[in-house]
C-alpha cells in the first residue's frame, strides 16, 4: 500500500503536492474535524471525515470565487445563463481538487492522517438532479464555460429529491427516493438575501396603463449557490438553484380566519414545485406541477437576471442602468431544450408590462437575448401544453403567446399568401381538442440562434421538425455537436491513461484536446501500445473488484467487457444487444466445444417509472443473465450483467473498464449521445450505427476504426416508405427466430411462459426502431468484434486511433463555438490572481 501511495505522488497530471500545502490541509482538515465533534460526539465516523475534507477543499474555492464574481462586477462582460431543469452534477470532491490543482496535497496529507481518500469520496451522494445525457451535458458545459474564463451562470432547480435510485428485485426494477440532502451538502449556499417572489394563477385586469396580472398566488424562490471551478484558472463560476418556499402568510389571509394549523399545513403545496425531478427522458408528460417548476426557474432567473443587469458598474456614473438598449448586448440566455421556453413570454411580459417599453422594442431585446438548443426530434418528446392549463396558471403568458403568435402568423402570410396549410403547420398553437401550445415552435420563433447538439441532428432538425421555418430564416439555424468535458471524464476517472498520455505529449492536452492527435506518432511504439493496453487492463480488474464487493457477481477480467450504459428505451435498442446475447448462448449451447472469445455484456441504465415496455427490456435481459450465468455448458465464456443504479460516479467506474461500447439507436434517433464520447476517450471500441455523434466519431477517426453497421438515416426512410415487415426477417433468419421463438415460449421465464408474449408482439407487428431490420448487420459486426479482440495488438492500435482522435469532443470546443457563434463573446484564458496575491 506504501507503494502504490508513493507511486500515485508521482502522478503528474494531478499537480505536485508542496510541503506546505500538505502541512496547510491537515491543519484546516483537523480543526474541520474538530468542530465537527466539539458540536456532537467523540468519536468521529468516516462520514466525519468526508465533510471535514469538503470543508477543507471548499476553503480553497471560497476566496477565488468571491474574487471572480468581483472580477466581473468590475470588468462588466457580456454574461450567459445557460437555463436548465436538469444538471447532472454527480460529485463534487474529487473534481473540485482537480479543477483547483489540489488532488495530490489532499492525498498526501489524508494519507498521513491514516485515511484513504478514495474511501472518503466513496462516502459522497452524486446531485442526481438531471435524468441522463440533457442534465449531464449542462454539467460538462458549465465545467467548460469556467474553464474558458466566460462569466457563465446555471440556473436551475433544486429538487430535494433528484433521479430515484434504482433497486433491481427478482430481476424488476423498484425506484427508491433519493434522499440526497439528508446529510447537508456541504458544497451549496444558501442566499436568502436575494430570495425573489414568483406569481401564480391570478386574472389578467385591463387597465389605463395596459394589462395587470392581478389577484395571483406568490411562491417564494430561494437561491442556493454552488461554486463551479474552472481548471487552474483561478475562475469560480456559479450554478444557482431555485427552492420554493411558501411566503409567511400562505393561506393566513383575511378570508382564512380560524384554520391556523391547516393553512400552516398547506405551505407543502407552495413548497412542493422543487420537491422532485420528473424522471422522464426523452418524454413529454403534461401535468401542471411539471408546468409550474418550468416557470417557477424562468421566473426567478429573470428577475435575478434583471436585478443584476439594473445594478451593474456599466455606464458608471449612473448607480442603476434604466434602460434596456443594451440588455442583448449584456446578457445572453440559453434555453437548453424546451423546458425553459418560458423565458420568452416572461421576459416579453418584464419588457412590456413591467418596464413599459412597447411591444416591437421588447420582442428585438427578447429575440436577440435568447436561443434555442433542440434535443430530440422523437415526437413523444415534444412538449404541448393544453390551453386551458396557461389560463388558469399563467393567464398573461397565454395573452402574450396569442400575440407573439398573430404577429408571426401575418409575417408567414405575406410571404406564402393563400397558404392556410403552412399557417395550420407553423403556429404556435395547435388545434385539436384540447388545443396545446407547441414549445418548440415558441422557442424557434422567440430566438435569434436555434441549434442540435449533433451534425446529422441539426440537418434533421433543418429538414424535418423545423423545415418551415428553416425556409423563411435559415441564417438561425446552427449545429453545435456535444462534448464532454476531460477533466471528469479522462483525468477525474482515468488517471492511468492520463497519466501516460501526459508522459508522451505533456499535460496540455487538458485543457486542449486536439492535442491528442499527437499520440498518432505512438501508433506503433510497442511500449505504448503495451502501457495503453496495461492501463485498460487495470482497469477492467478494478472493475472487476468492484462488481464482486458490491454485487457479489464474479467475471472473467479476460473477456471483452461488452457495455450499453444509459437510459432504457426503445428507440437506444437495449433489445437488438439483448438478442444477440440470447445468439451468443445458443451458438455455445450448439457447439460447447469450439474456441468462444469470453465475453461479459454489461447493461446499465434507468426506466421512467411509468414505462412498461422499458420495465420489462430490463426483466428480460436479467432473466437472459439468470439463465445463462447459470448454464455450466457456458463456464466464463458468456456472462450477463445487469448494473444497477446507472449514475454519474458508476459511469466513472464503468467506463475506464470498456473494451467496447455499445451505440445502437436506429439512424436518426440519437440525436448525439455523450456516452459514445466518453467511451471513445477512455479507450473503447465503439460498436454503433450512423447515428448522432457517432457519424463524426468515425469521420474523426476513420470509419475503419470503428465498429459500424446497420441503416443510414436514408435507408429508415425509405423502409418507412415502404413499411417494415418484421415477419420477413423472422422468417428468413433461422438464429432470429429460434430466439425470438424462445422469449416467446418462455425458456427465460419458466414459470410465467406468456411474460414477454406483449414485447414479441411489439416486436413483430408494431416496433418503430425496426430492431430485426439491422438484426443481421449487427450479428456479422460482432463476429468482426470478437475477430479483431483475438490480436491484442491490432485491437490496441485501434483504440490508440480512437483517443488520439477524440479532440473534437470536448466540450471546451462545444462551448468556444457557443460563444463565438451563438452568444458573441471570445474564451478568454486570462488568469485571475489567486487570492492570495493582491489585485492590481
């Protein structure tokens, strides 16, 4: 242990650790420890630890943010806020002492204390507060705003309870609340201070100075501050979170007299809108409470927005900015998906109500303020509120859309006269019964700059979804492709390769991941190729480790580690994985004796609660794993795996481990994914059809380096022309239908035969991600998969091409063209003086 501690000092990437840096911590450790235990006990526990350590590393963060809000108080950038209902945070310890060059300090001087840090990280909850790729891009994204010097902020909610945890009994998923504040989070603050009323339900009053939003409910909207540290740039950003709290006299107003206790009771309801996050991805569910926490985070970032823009040194000789001219010059607001779309209304209803500027004035600030990411282009996805849910809720914001809308639909009409089909397809409001609101079409309408996260997306997006509107202004219409951000997801999680890629192109790379196109140089250096394949493999026995300690499951650390993380739908295909799991058995099963490549097939991921056919995708590839785990014909040739309670801090685990990584959406579906990204950077194979990022992963690295197979986007179109006929394949592919035949007759659920009878029926008359129709194509690339695993050496090569071609994807590039493109402002990589040097 001595060793491999005096080995991990040696660490490069991780920043030297000083004496008197060390001395430092365990001084400020101790006396965190101290009142810790002087408040409570005598004995301090390991969660002591972990939050003496917290408040330690958060010491170091305070004076640096302090100085940067300063830093721009002072300097008065344009400043963005990038509006989210979800961030995906995961934790914060490790990566705060990376991102202030402290990790190796911390390590030596726990180390000396008797602890292990990666014990007291353990002890960390992950901020679940986001469903998947939506809520852990906002994450990387704010982690490159910071590293990029820009003075960013994200504003989102606070929900006491985030994604639930997932249990799986007798192979069924159960959620669990995720109770994650139980402890206190040492990393937040609350402000008080600038707590900000948000207003419901209520009439609207015609009146001489023009329409009031009178007679409305008030919820109180508390901030708490999260600090976001740049990578050794001495910037701190801040994500501020919204929690409703009912004001002291809820329901205590004169026509309440007598029911004290009940109306003290009733706070819960005003409380309620941050309680928990709606655990739907890629799904749209219509219910009001969803509806208010989408106004509640648009309402209070806008006065907060307001209030900062209206008390800003700009303009110096004035204490208080009056006009509004330069508001799109100041702020910037970025809507990540529809969510927030009611930023556009709201900040029209400030313009023109609150700020009496007429309506034209407000609509150019508001246009020229906001733009719109799209996420998806699955239709389930698309958010369309009811009518009549606006009118009671926000009665100003439907006048306000009505007239947004009147006013876009006569522009639509001057252009296409006679044209009611075009006007019918392009409002904002969709007949029907009942009528709904389209947010997107909001969104597209109200923004200046509307992009997909991927190329293919956003030619799909321009083509489909939105075409009408790409026809009148398709100057608005951008691609940003997706990135994550390397210092989680390379340094924070892989050490070893960072560690060795350090060796051969030095550490600028962090910070600049094109750099890594050097390691082509390495491609056949036999040393290199050894250490990448070295560290893979260290890895894959950690992993190993882990799953035996916390799950009790042994695998064979020799086999491939085959693995599809993420959410489970329909449309990412954890069905087309599962049959050729059931294939691979049955090819065993057929001929025990020929020579298999060993492979272990890790599944992970989480269903909405409300999503059967999701629930039972899990059921049937748990019951596959009881079958064949327990099949002695099998031995370690073939082992199914299901990983339970997929988060942001098992992804970190997971995916160092990959050998290959499973991207199998039907083409265009995805609209990027991340996950692929982080595979790829971490020395995976990638297995995957022409869709979303992964079209650039293989222009990037060359097609032939990865794993493709399947339909083009062309291709599903043309079968949907056509119709897909699922019987055929069926019927034409003897190994698809002995296992389609097997799910069906219930060989992997004995005792309830008819349990899957309704997903092979899905399967046969009425699958909209035609899986049998890519069946084929994706069996033969898998036999390539195993082909390629049997020369070690080829196979590392390959992986070294996919790293050193992995640059493109690091949300620092995302977020360059963000802001040059889309905000206006340039990345800065000026460094502020730490605080303990004096400013000049």
């Amino acid at each position: 242990e001595a060793i491999v501690h005096i080995l991990k000092r040696q660490i490069s990437v991780r920043g030297i650790a000083g004496l008197g840096d060390v001395a430092e911590i365990k001084k400020s450790f101790n006396r965190h420890l101290h009142f810790t235990l002087v408040k409570d006990r005598n004995v301090a526990t390991p969660r002591d630890y972990y939050f003496a350590l917290a408040h330690t590393v958060r010491d170091h963060l305070v004076g640096r943010w302090i100085r940067t809000q300063q830093y721009y108080y002072e300097k008065d950038p344009k400043r963005i806020h990038y509006l989210s209902l979800e961030f995906y945070m995961g934790r914060t310890l490790q990566n705060t002492m990376i991102n202030l060059g402290l990790q190796n300090a911390c390590d030596e001087a726990i180390y000396q204390l008797g602890l292990d840090l990666e014990e007291l990280e353990e002890i960390e909850e992950d901020a679940g507060l986001g469903n998947g790729g939506l809520g852990r891009l906002a994450a990387c994204f704010l982690d490159s705003m910071a590293s990029l010097g820009l003075a960013a902020y994200g504003y989102g909610i606070r929900y006491e309870f985030g994604i639930f945890n997932q249990k799986i009994t007798n192979g069924w998923q159960v959620e669990e609340a995720d109770d994650w504040l139980r402890y206190g989070n040492p990393w937040e603050k609350a402000r008080p201070e600038y707590m900000l009323p948000v207003h419901f339900y209520g009439r609207v009053e015609q009146t001489h100075e023009g329409p009031k939003w009178v007679d409305t409910q008030v919820v109180l909207a508390m901030p708490y501050d999260t600090p976001v540290p740049g990578y050794k740039n001495n910037t701190v950003n801040t994500m501020r979170l919204w929690s409703a709290k009912a004001p002291n006299d809820f329901n205590l107003q004169e026509f309440n007299v007598g029911d004290y206790i009940q109306a003290v009771l009733d706070r819960n309801l005003a409380e309620n809108i941050s309680r928990v996050l709606y655990p739907n991805d890629n799904f749209f569910e219509g219910k009001e409470l969803r509806l208010k926490q989408e106004y509640f985070v648009v309402a209070a970032t806008l006065q907060d927005i307001i209030r900062r823009f209206k008390s800003s040194k700009f303009g110096c000789r004035d204490p208080v900015r009056t006009s509004f001219e330069a508001f799109s010059e100041k702020v910037a607001i970025q809507l990540n998906d529809t969510h927030p779309a009611l930023a556009i209304p709201e900040l029209m209803r400030i313009l023109v109500d609150i700020e009496r500027l007429d309506w034209e004035k407000a609509w150019e600030i508001t246009t020229k303020t906001c733009a719109y990411t799209n996420h998806t282009v699955l239709p389930e996805a698309l958010e369309r509120w009811p009518i009549y849910m606006f009118e009671k809720l926000l009665p100003r914001h439907l006048q306000i859309i009505y007239e947004i809308n009147q006013r876009h639909l006569d522009r639509v009409a001057a252009l296409y006269p006679g044209d009611s089909d075009r006007l019918c397809r392009m409002s904002l409001i969709e007949e029907g019964n009942p009528k709904r609101i389209n947010m997107a079409h909001l969104c597209v309408v109200g923004s200046h700059a509307v992009n997909g996260v991927a190329r293919i997306h956003s030619d799909i997006v321009k083509t489909t979804v939105f075409k009408d509107f790409c026809d009148i202004e398709p100057e608005k219409f951008q691609n940003k492709t997706n990135g994550i951000t390397p210092r989680r997801w390379l340094l924070l999680c892989n050490p070893g390769l960072a560690d060795i890629i350090a060796e051969k192109i030095g550490e600028e790379f962090l910070t600049d991941l094109f750099q890594l196109r050097k390691l082509l140089d390495f491609v056949d250096d036999s040393m290199f190729i050894r250490d990448v394949a070295n560290v893979k493999q260290e890895n894959k026995l950690k992993f190993a480790a882990y799953l035996e300690s916390e799950y009790k499951v042994n695998i064979n650390p020799e086999s491939i580690f085959d693995i599809q993380v993420k959410r489970i739908h329909e449309y990412k295909r954890q069905l087309l994985n599962c049959l050729h799991v059931i294939t691979l058995y049955n090819r065993i099963k057929k001929e025990p004796n020929k020579k298999f490549v060993p492979r272990t097939v890790m599944i992970g991921g989480k269903a909405a609660p409300g999503y059967h056919m999701a629930k039972m995708i899990i059921k049937l590839f748990t019951s596959v794993g009881e079958v064949v785990n327990h099949d002695p014909v099998v031995g370690d040739r073939l082992k199914v795996i299901f990983l339970e309670n997929y988060r942001v801090s098992l992804a970190e685990k997971v995916i160092p481990a990959a050998d290959l990584s499973e991207q199998i959406s039907t083409a265009g579906t995805e609209a990027s994914g991340t996950g692929n990204m982080k595979f790829m950077l971490n020395g995976a194979l990638t297995i995957g059809t022409m869709d979303g990022a992964n079209v650039e992963m293989a222009e990037e690295a060359g097609e032939e380096n990865l794993f493709i197979f399947g339909m083009r986007v062309e291709d599903v179109e043309a079968m949907d022309k056509k119709g897909y006929n699922a019987r055929e394949y069926y019927e034409r592919l003897p190994e698809l239908k002995q296992v389609i035949d097997q799910i069906s007759a219930g060989y992997f659920s004995p005792k309830e035969p008819e349990l899957f009878k309704d997903m092979v029926n899905m399967l046969m008359n009425h699958d909209r991600f035609k899986v049998f129709a890519d069946y084929e194509a994706y069996i033969s690339c898998q036999e390539k998969v195993n082909e390629l695993y049997r020369n070690p050496k080829e196979w590392t090569k390959k992986v070294i091409r996919n790293i050193a071609a992995s640059g493109k994807f690091s949300s620092d590039r995302t977020i360059a063209e963000y802001a040059r493109e889309i905000w206006g402002v340039e990345p800065s990589d000026v460094k502020i003086p730490p605080p303990n040097e004096p400013r000049e």
